[in-house]
C-alpha cells in the first residue's frame, strides 16, 4: 500500500515545517501550501492524489473554511482537518474535523490515522 497524501495548508513558515516534518516522519506524502490559493492549485490538479487535507483556520486571502468548501467543490469526497488555536469556536462543516493548537505529535497522529481509516 502507497502512503497516503496529506495536503498541508498553514500561512506560518515554521508551523508549518514542523507539521510537514511529523507527517513525513509517520511515513505520509506531504503536499505544503502557504495560502488557500496555492493548496487549490493542487487540488485542481486531477493527476495529483490527495487523502487528506489539513488546513490552518487562518489564512491569507480566505479562511479555512472558505478553502475546504472549495477544496470539496473539486473533490466532494476529500476529508478535511482543521488545525486551529480556537478549535473549541470554529464551526466545523459537516463530515469535516478539527485539532486544536497546539497539539502533540501523538494527537496528530491519531487524528489523521482515524480520518484516513475512516474515509
């Protein structure tokens, strides 16, 4: 079995390096996108397989959540997970998750491990 793909979407540089690097260590396939319009550029790509995308709430440009909802325009399918420091007040759209910052490495790992067993 190929790893799965987990599309990365944080507006902060080391944030976003530390999550790149936990993924890869747990042997997934990283994507890295800095703002929503770069993480659409290759959700647009059909050639590119994504499993997962995870996102941070606050972007540049558009919100977390504004980006799922056009991540699951051209992927209806695709799970979601929202990494935010205000978790406990975001709404998380239907059939979508989220993670509160800051987690550990375990709670990573077993967030995302649960969403790709059950997509």
């Amino acid at each position: 079995m190929s790893a799965s793909t987990i599309l990365v979407v944080e507006d902060d540089n080391i944030v976003r390096m530390l999550i790149v690097d936990v993924l890869e260590e747990l042997e997934y396939k990283v994507l890295e996108a800095e703002d929503g319009d770069k993480a659409l550029t290759f959700l647009g790509n059909e050639d590119q397989k994504i499993h997962l995308m995870m996102t941070d709430q606050g972007l540049p440009g558009m919100t977390g959540t504004e980006l799922a909802v056009e991540a699951r325009k051209l992927r209806p399918a695709l799970p979601v997970l929202f990494a935010s420091g205000y978790s406990e007040i975001i709404e998380v759209p239907a059939g979508m998750h989220s993670i509160g910052k800051p987690f550990s490495i375990d709670q990573l790992r077993d967030k995302v491990k649960n969403i790709l067993e059950q997509a």
